[in-house]
C-alpha cells in the first residue's frame, strides 16, 4: 500500500472509534509502531487535529469530520456480500437495519461503485443449510439492546434433549455465530459465572432495569477461554465402513467431529460431544454399519433405544 492510501486509511480509522492505540494500527497495516508515530506526525503536520496520550492511544478533536468517504469497488463488493450474510443468519429486524444502512452507504457511492454492487447483487446468494430448519432469530435485537445499553435480562431457555425449562436472570455480554446457530455470552445470576446459551433455545426474553453488576471483557477475550470447556464434552470413538461414510454429509461437523482415520473397508471416527443421548439417537440411523469403541455410555444409550424401539413395536 501507497503511503499516502495508508495515511487515508489510519484518518478513517481514526474517525471510526473513540480511542485508536498504535498497535491497533500497525497490526492492521503490518507496520511497526515507529512507522505509526511518523505517520501520525504527518497527519498533524497536515493540519488535523489528532490528540494523543501515551499508553492510551489516539482520537480526533471533537467536531472535526471527514467529507463522504468513496468506496473501493472491493469495499463496495464487500459490504454487498455482509447484506447477503445478514439477510440469512440474522433475524428480520436486523437485516431490515442492514438494509437501510446500505440505501444510506449507497447515496454517497459514484455511479460506477453502484453499478458494480447491484451487478454482483444479482450473481451472489447465500443459502441456509439444507440440514438445518429454516429460522429468524428473533431475540437479536432485544439481546443487542441489553449488551449495548448494560442492562441484565429474565429468560426462559429450554435446553437441548430437556423437556423443562428453567428461568433465569442474565447478564448478556456478548454473540457469537458457530455452526449454523447464534449464541449469547452471558454472566447468569443462576450459576453465578459465565455460561454461553443458544439463542434459538431461548422461549422468552425481556430486558429488564437491572444494570450489569460488573463490566464485561469483550467477548474475544472469553472466547480465548472457550476451549476449557470441552472438559464437559464426551470423545466418541466409532467404526463405520468407508463406503458408508459419505452418507454422514456435512451432519457430522454439527456433531463434534474431529477426526477421521481411514483403515481400509473401515473408517475411524471421533468427535466429541456435549450430549452422549443426542449422539445415541444420531448414530441410532447407521446402526447396522457401524460399531461403537468408545464410551460405554454411548453403547448404553443405544442399547436402551434399540430396546424402546423393540417394545413399542411389539405394542402395536
């Protein structure tokens, strides 16, 4: 990058945010941090107001803005593709603002960059999964305005394989999307630690009055702590013959899947999972091509489905 596109860029950046640390900027133009203070030396020689404070970072005076920023046909092409994102894995809300922020970043567009956004528009599409149900998420907005404005929520969440539900009050700190679901970050009262929540799980949700009783770190941070808590998940190992392992398709990576080891006519599979009942019932459609190695809980379970499945058929 041209140093003059790099010194425009860190402007923009400046505006985009309250406060800018240096390392913040060298990182996103893999510059050292003394190539940052020249620039920023520059920029102040140029006449704008940036004000600075060591250990802190970088923001600009109150009052100073930039004229309507132009778009890059990248960048243009690139916001088009986040509409097409939110319009499928956001609720209808949500998409509807994307959308009207887009009619807003497209009025200051040049005819070119316009042009090129509804051309790739009519040649980009994102499709839901085939293996998941169709779905809004409908407590996004609501769990946004709680995480925005510090406020806690009363929920009532259903878990996965429980028919009960449980009430309780929360402290939502932040969202995540993986494997096809949206998940809330949230501090709960209950449990009085943090604990993660799948938001179509969700059977009610209202903001209350509540403030936060304490300042949440931002969610990367506790992402980075995620991986402790595969001490609740459960390793499955299964054989299953090669040929009919096509025919988990892509349900296997929504059931922890970690590993395939090919051994000929046989194929090892292992994953690991947070319901070993779930599990049971997802291998209970192969049953006759495969052979459970581990846990003995699996074996179980699939046991005592296989028993059901038995009796109720004699019933009839």
């Amino acid at each position: 990058m041209l140093r003059l596109d790099r010194l425009q860029s860190i402007l923009i950046q400046l505006q985009s945010g309250k406060i800018v640390r240096a390392k913040d900027i060298a990182d996103r133009f893999g510059i050292s941090l003394r190539t940052v203070y020249r620039d920023i030396q520059s920029l102040e020689e140029s006449g704008v107001p940036i004000i600075g404070e060591a250990g802190v970072g970088y923001s600009l005076a109150d009052g100073y803005r930039l004229p309507p920023v132009q778009f890059t046909q990248s960048e243009a092409a690139a916001l088009m593709a986040g509409g097409k994102l939110a319009e499928t894995l956001t609720d209808v809300k949500t998409a509807a603002d994307y959308q009207s922020a887009m009619f807003k970043i497209k009025a200051v567009l040049r005819n070119s960059e316009k042009e090129t956004m509804e051309y790739l528009s009519s040649r980009i599409s994102v499709l839901p999964s085939p293996y998941l149900p169709e779905k809004k998420e409908k407590f996004l907005p609501l769990l946004m305005e709680c995480i925005r404005d510090s406020k806690c929520a009363f929920m009532k969440y259903k878990a996965q394989y429980k028919e009960e539900e449980n009430t309780r009050t929360v402290e939502p700190a932040g969202l995540f999307f993986m494997s096809g679901h949206w998940y809330m970050v949230a501090f709960c009262h209950l449990r009085n630690d943090y604990r993660h929540f799948r938001c179509d799980r969700i059977q009610e949700l209202r903001a209350t009055l509540q403030p936060h009783s304490i300042n949440h770190p931002p969610i990367q941070g506790w992402m980075d702590n995620f991986s402790r808590e595969e001490k609740d998940l459960t390793k499955v190992v299964v054989e299953m013959k090669t040929a009919s392992v096509r025919f988990l398709g892509d349900q296997k990576f929504y059931s922890g899947f970690v590993e395939e080891v090919p051994m000929g006519e046989i194929t090892r599979l292992v994953f690991l999972t947070q319901s070993v009942n779930g599990f049971a019932r997802w291998m209970m459609m192969f049953a006759g091509n495969i052979q459970v190695i581990e846990p003995q809980s699996l074996i179980d379970e699939m046991t005592d489905l296989a028993k059901k499945i038995i009796n109720s058929h004699k019933s009839c």
